[in-house]
C-alpha cells in the first residue's frame, strides 16, 4: 500500500516539474556603479539541471570573489521549481559602459545562452553630502495624470548609506475618491543606484495599487515614517540588543488629476483601462436552430475589474446574442500591480441554417498609447444545420423496406462480470476490514503509551522548521553568513506571520514580541525568540562577531519546534 502511494507521489512530480521551461539568464544589483566600487552579477539556470557552465571573460573587470555557487528547490500548490546559480563580485578597471559578455551552460540535450548585460561606470562626486542627504525617502506615482478604471502604483522608495533595521509608517492617507490595495512585501535583496555622484542602496519599502474612482483632482497627503539606524556604537556587548537611532523623515505629498477616458461611437466599450488581453471559444462546430451557440470570452488584464463589463459585438445576419453572463472574475495581487481575469459566457441562437464567422470583439482603453485598442478573434466556421422546428414530410417514395440482416438467430449467454459477483462484494469487504484494523491498531498504540505522543509531536514540528529552514542551511552550507541570518530572521516572521496570523513582515521584532505576550505563549519561549532576533541581527550588521551560525541554525528549528507544541 506504501509502495503503490510512493509511486503514485512520484509521478506525480514527474508529470509537475515536466511542464516547468527552461530559463537561463543573468541579472546585476547594479546597470550604473562608480568607478571604485563593484558590481554583483548573478547566472541563473531555472527548472533545469545544469553542466558545463561557462562564464564570460569579464573584460574590463578584476574579479573579487567568485564563482559562488548555490541551488534551491520549492513547490507551491503543487508547482515544482528548481534553480541554481553562478555568482560572482566584479571591480571595474575603467569607466564608460561596460559589456558582460553571454555565459553558456548545457542543460539536458540543450546549449543555452544568457544575454550580454551593460553596466555603466562613472566617476564619483567629490561633494561632501549633508546628514540630511544620506538618508531619504521618495515617493512616485507611475500616473499623475490618470483615467477612472487604471491603475496606478504608488511606490515608496528608500534611499541610504546608513545601516536600516526597521521602517515604520508614523502616518498614511486614507486615499479618498480611490480603492486602494496594499501590494505583497517585496523580498528582493538592495539595490544600489547613483544619485548626482553618489551611491545609495535602494528598497521599495511599500507600494499600493490605487483604482481611481471618480473624476477629479486628488491630493495624496504627506507621510512620515520612522527609520530605525543601526548605532554605530563599537561598545555594545555581544548579550546586549543592539540600539537603533530613530530618524524621521517626511515624504512629500502629491497631486493626481483623473478623468473619463474619451469616448468613441466607433468603439464597442468595455469599461476596461489599463493593458489586456483577451481568448475566445467556443466548443460546438456543428449544431442545428434548435440548439444555442456558446462563446466564453476571457479577458485577462491591469486595470479595475469592477469597471469592466462584457462588450457586444457585431454578428452575422440570422444570428441573434442574449445578454452575456459574467462566469468567472477572479484577482491576483502580487508585488508589482494587481492583475484580473474575467470570463464572459455568451449564448448565441441562429434563425436559419447556414454557415457562420463569429469574431468576437475586445476593446480596452490604454493610457500608454492614448487610444482605443481592439483586439478580434476569428473562430471557426460554425454550421447550422435545419432543427426540428421546421417538420419534414416523408411520402411513399420515400420509404425503402428494410431487409434481414441474418436468417437466423443466435443467442449466447453472456460472460458475468466481476462487478456485483461474490469475488467482488468480498474484495470489497476485505478492503473495509482492513481499513478497520489499522484504525484500531493505531488506537491501541496510543492507548497503551507505545506511541509517545511527544515523539509526535517533534517529528511534526520538525518536519515543518526543517520545510521552512532549508534556504538557511543552504546558506549556511555556501558560508554565506549575510544571506543565512537575512534568512533566519525572515522565516521566524513569516512562521509568526502564517502561525498567529499578525503581519509580522511588517512589524520590528518590539512590535511582533509585544502582540505575542498578549498571546498564551510561555514567557521563556518570548524570550529565546527575543534573544534569537538579537543575535542574528548583531552577527548580520556588525563588523565582527563570533556567533556560530550552527547553533543559530538549531536554535531556530528547536525554537519553532517548541511553538508547534
């Protein structure tokens, strides 16, 4: 029975990570540096199992470190993705851009390619900056000037030089004449960019999808966010939380003007503004006037899903549409806009034999181009065949006499089938016997004290520290401290997050340890989780420290083991 589940699990997983594709392409954390500073440049392989791999010469480039090499493997609602990676540090020689030349790697039968990438060098600034200047907050909207219907981004974007542990909104608008919806945390590492001759590192630190509602002018007000700066205080003991410097800073406001997009007689309007795309299908080739025609449109794009409708569309004559029913309208948020699907059923009844070209029609509004766009698919040539609407007359002549097909009949007893006989009720009930006994088996092992239920337990909670905890001791294994304890930390607030149901990604380790006090939770666990965020914090920011990534690494699987209890 084990051995028929284990087979089943295992292709399974052949038939999942069979439809992943294939991808390899190299990315930087940086297209523009200084000249005296350096650039990461990653090549990545997803969903392949990668040899040979080949990198480019570099010209122009010292390499500092590298190559550094790592893997990983999820599966999420059943889609498996697997990726490795080349990694290495590079030091310009010259200013002026730049050519990373292509890397090669072989992945099964296949020589595959990354593109070039450019990265711009240039001279630093010699400018003294001020403290004020070294740290600051930005706000961009990718739309001033919007239609009701779009989506807009609101970004806010972090720029600094200065070690940032914590971020917290002191303040937020209530976005009034827009639906807004806070887009998901994005877990991408910093990037470093080049402001009038100097180098930040960058981070959006929240964006928010605003759906304009209504016509008008609209002021987005000012915010002030707290940041938490790392003390640079050498004195601090290794036991000891390390201390964070607030600094305020005060985001401008903003001014967004919405109107309707413009109207066009020509245009079968959707109420759809933003970028789309659409499918058509219909399943029946061939039918008769007695049946109805069905096309399901589906629609696919950016915009506000409750401003779209189902649009008409021009047919052919003799075919008559009914109002169209909206069967499927779903969202999905991710961490650079909101997408919608929707999917239009229409029923389409013919008024007399004949063959038909139906192409319906979607048309969307796009701010980018300014104009109507429509997009038209031809479906295949439907006939219509003459229903029983209309009675047909058969005469005499019509009628033919049927001849004997044998001159004789002979009859067979037919064969029993298994099912409904005896063999079959009793397989049946040696299944149900079965399944009893394993049942009552597995009561008797917990009554009698021969399954420890603490054992249970462990191995339960194990299991899911060890799911969570993987990408750490891979980490951990590569020597990347940065990236271990980056991830250590991540995953205690994701764990609390999904756990306890509290937005812990968002929250400083104060905030999470005081929601959870209030919580039935033993004081002694707060306080290794407490004294695990201290320690992994010190040995990401400061310069030094001889914290043992193995007993880090324990310590967290230990610790979720014992909240799992």
């Amino acid at each position: 029975m084990r051995i028929s589940l284990f087979l089943l699990v295992y292709f399974l997983f052949l038939g999942t990570s069979s439809g992943q594709g294939v991808r390899f392409y190299a990315k930087s954390d940086a297209s523009k540096i200084l000249q005296n500073s350096y650039v990461t440049v990653e090549f990545l392989l997803e969903n392949g199992e990668g040899r040979s791999f080949k990198a480019p010469n570099f010209d122009g480039f010292t390499i500092i470190s590298g190559p550094s090499r790592s893997s990983s493997f999820s599966s999420v609602n059943g889609a498996i993705s697997k990726s490795m990676s080349f990694g290495y540090t590079l030091r310009p020689g010259k200013s002026g851009k730049l050519v990373i030349d292509r890397a090669q790697i072989i992945s099964g039968n296949q020589r595959l390619y990354s593109d070039p990438i450019i990265i711009e060098v240039v001279q630093g600034s010699e400018k003294e900056i001020s403290e004020q200047e070294e740290i600051f907050v930005q706000a961009t909207l990718s739309d001033s000037l919007a239609y009701v219907g779009q989506q807009i981004i609101l970004d806010y974007k972090l720029y600094t030089k200065l070690d940032v542990r914590s971020v917290n909104f002191l303040s937020e608008d209530d976005f009034e004449g827009f639906y807004h919806q806070a887009l998901q945390s994005d877990r991408s590492s910093l990037k470093r960019e080049i402001i009038n001759g100097s180098e930040y590192y960058t981070k959006s630190i929240k964006k928010i999808a605003l759906f304009p509602q209504q016509t008008g002018t609209y002021s987005i007000d000012p915010v002030d966010i707290n940041l938490g700066i790392a003390s640079k205080n050498s004195n601090r003991g290794f036991f000891f939380s390390s201390q964070l410097i607030p600094r305020r800073v005060t985001v401008d406001g903003m001014t967004v003007i919405v109107q309707n997009s413009p109207q066009d007689p020509d245009i079968y309007d959707s109420g759809a503004v933003g970028h789309y795309i659409m499918t058509a299908n219909t399943a029946k080739r061939s039918l008769t006037t007695d049946d109805a025609i069905i096309v399901n449109m589906q629609i696919t794009g950016n915009g506000d899903s409750k401003t779209v409708y189902a649009p008409r569309w021009n047919l052919p004559p003799g075919l008559e549409m009914y109002d169209p029913n909206t069967i499927e309208d779903q969202v999905f948020p991710n961490n650079n806009q909101i997408t919608h699907r929707k999917t239009f059923e229409y029923l389409i009844v013919a008024k007399k034999p004949g063959k038909y070209s139906i192409k319906p029609e979607f048309s969307y509004f796009s701010p980018d181009s300014n104009r109507y766009i429509s997009i038209t698919r031809t479906l295949p040539t439907i006939t219509v065949l003459q229903g029983s609407n209309e009675a047909r007359t058969i005469g005499p002549s019509n009628e033919d006499r049927l001849e004997d097909i044998f001159n004789t009949t002979k009859l067979r007893k037919r064969k029993e089938k298994p099912y409904g006989s005896f063999l079959h009720w009793m397989f049946i009930s040696f299944l149900i016997l079965a399944g009893f006994s394993i049942i009552a088996y597995d009561i008797y092992l917990n009554k009698t004290g021969k399954r420890d239920p603490e054992v249970i337990r462990k191995n339960k909670a194990l299991k899911i520290a060890r799911e969570r905890l993987s990408k750490a001791n891979q980490f951990k294994s590569d020597e990347n401290k940065k990236a271990f304890y980056e991830e250590i930390i991540y995953v205690l607030k994701k764990y609390i997050s999904d756990k306890y149901d509290i937005p812990a990604l968002h929250l400083n380790k104060s905030e999470i340890i005081n929601d959870l006090s209030l919580r039935t939770i033993d004081t002694s666990l707060l306080n290794r989780l407490k004294e695990l965020f201290n320690n992994a914090e010190i040995a990401l920011y400061a310069p030094v420290s001889n914290l043992n990534p193995d007993s880090v690494y324990e310590e967290t699987l230990d610790l979720i083991s014992s909240l799992e209890s």
